[in-house]
C-alpha cells in the first residue's frame, strides 16, 4: 500500500482518534497517544491502508495506549487528583470531568463513546474490539464508581 493511502485513512479518522484519546488521557497527552498509535501502525505490514477496518483497530490502539499510560501513570494521576483537594470546587462540568478522569480506562472509552459521541453499546463494541454485553458491563461498572466518587465529594462539603 502506498503513503497517499496511509494519509488518507489517518486524515479520516485522526478527529474521531483524538476526541477519544483526549477522553481517556486528557488533551495534553492525547496527541501523543495518536501518535504513537498511529505509528505502529504504519510499522505493520501493509500500513494504514492494509488493515481490513482501519477504525476498530485504531480505535482498540487508542484505549489500549491509554490502557498503558495509565498504568504506568497511577501513582502520578493520585497524586495530582489528590493535591488540589483543599482548592476552591469549579463549575458542576469541571468536577464531572475529573470524577470521569479517574475512571480505568475501559470504563472511561465506553463511557465517552456512547455518552458523549452517541454509539450504541453494539457500536462502541465494535469500536472497542469487545461484545456489546462488555460495554454495557463497562458502563454499569463506570456508573456505579462515580455514584460513589460524587457521593464521597458531597461528604466532604
């Protein structure tokens, strides 16, 4: 496969590949996580252009990556969730997007896939590498962790 095609498939989905990466690793690292993701890809036999559905794949690499990230980061990611906790509470979105940001990653890629972008459990599914009964677990699990972390923040008012 040529680069004109690699080009192409990435200009197609680099938007959607970003909104998601920004979900789940926040906007300064996103853009690397594309990155990365994108190349290895292009590493692999065939590039962009030889994989069958470029979406999915690109898609479970992103999560994935941030999968890793977020591992390797968790200590750092408490300390930071933790050392502004005596700062004055933001606005009801800015506390919802750090409530969400502590969320594992799975959970956080289901969550932003059919919350905010709107997918189906059997879409975000297909986008994930995972049956449609995983993201519905995902989010059962998601939702139940930020009744506890919202209901831990309005004890600590």
């Amino acid at each position: 496969m040529d680069e004109d095609e690699d080009a192409k498939v990435y200009q197609e989905l680099r938007f959607e590949l970003t909104r998601l990466a920004t979900a789940l690793v926040g906007p300064s690292e996103a853009e690397d996580v594309v990155a990365t993701v994108v190349a290895k890809a292009l590493g692999r036999p065939g590039g962009l252009a030889g994989l069958k559905d470029a979406r999915p794949y690109l898609v479970k690499a992103v999560v994935n990556e941030a999968r890793s990230r977020f591992r390797a980061q968790r200590r750092h990611w408490n300390l930071v969730m933790h050392s502004d906790s005596d700062a004055a509470p933001g606005s009801d979105r800015d506390q919802l997007i750090e409530v969400v940001s502590r969320l594992p990653p799975r959970q956080r890629a289901a969550t932003f896939l059919v919350y905010w972008e709107g997918h189906t459990s059997a879409s975000a599914a297909h986008l994930m590498g995972c049956r449609p009964a995983t993201v519905r677990r995902y989010l059962h699990l998601a939702h139940r962790r930020l009744s506890e972390m919202i209901d831990e923040q309005g004890d600590d008012r």
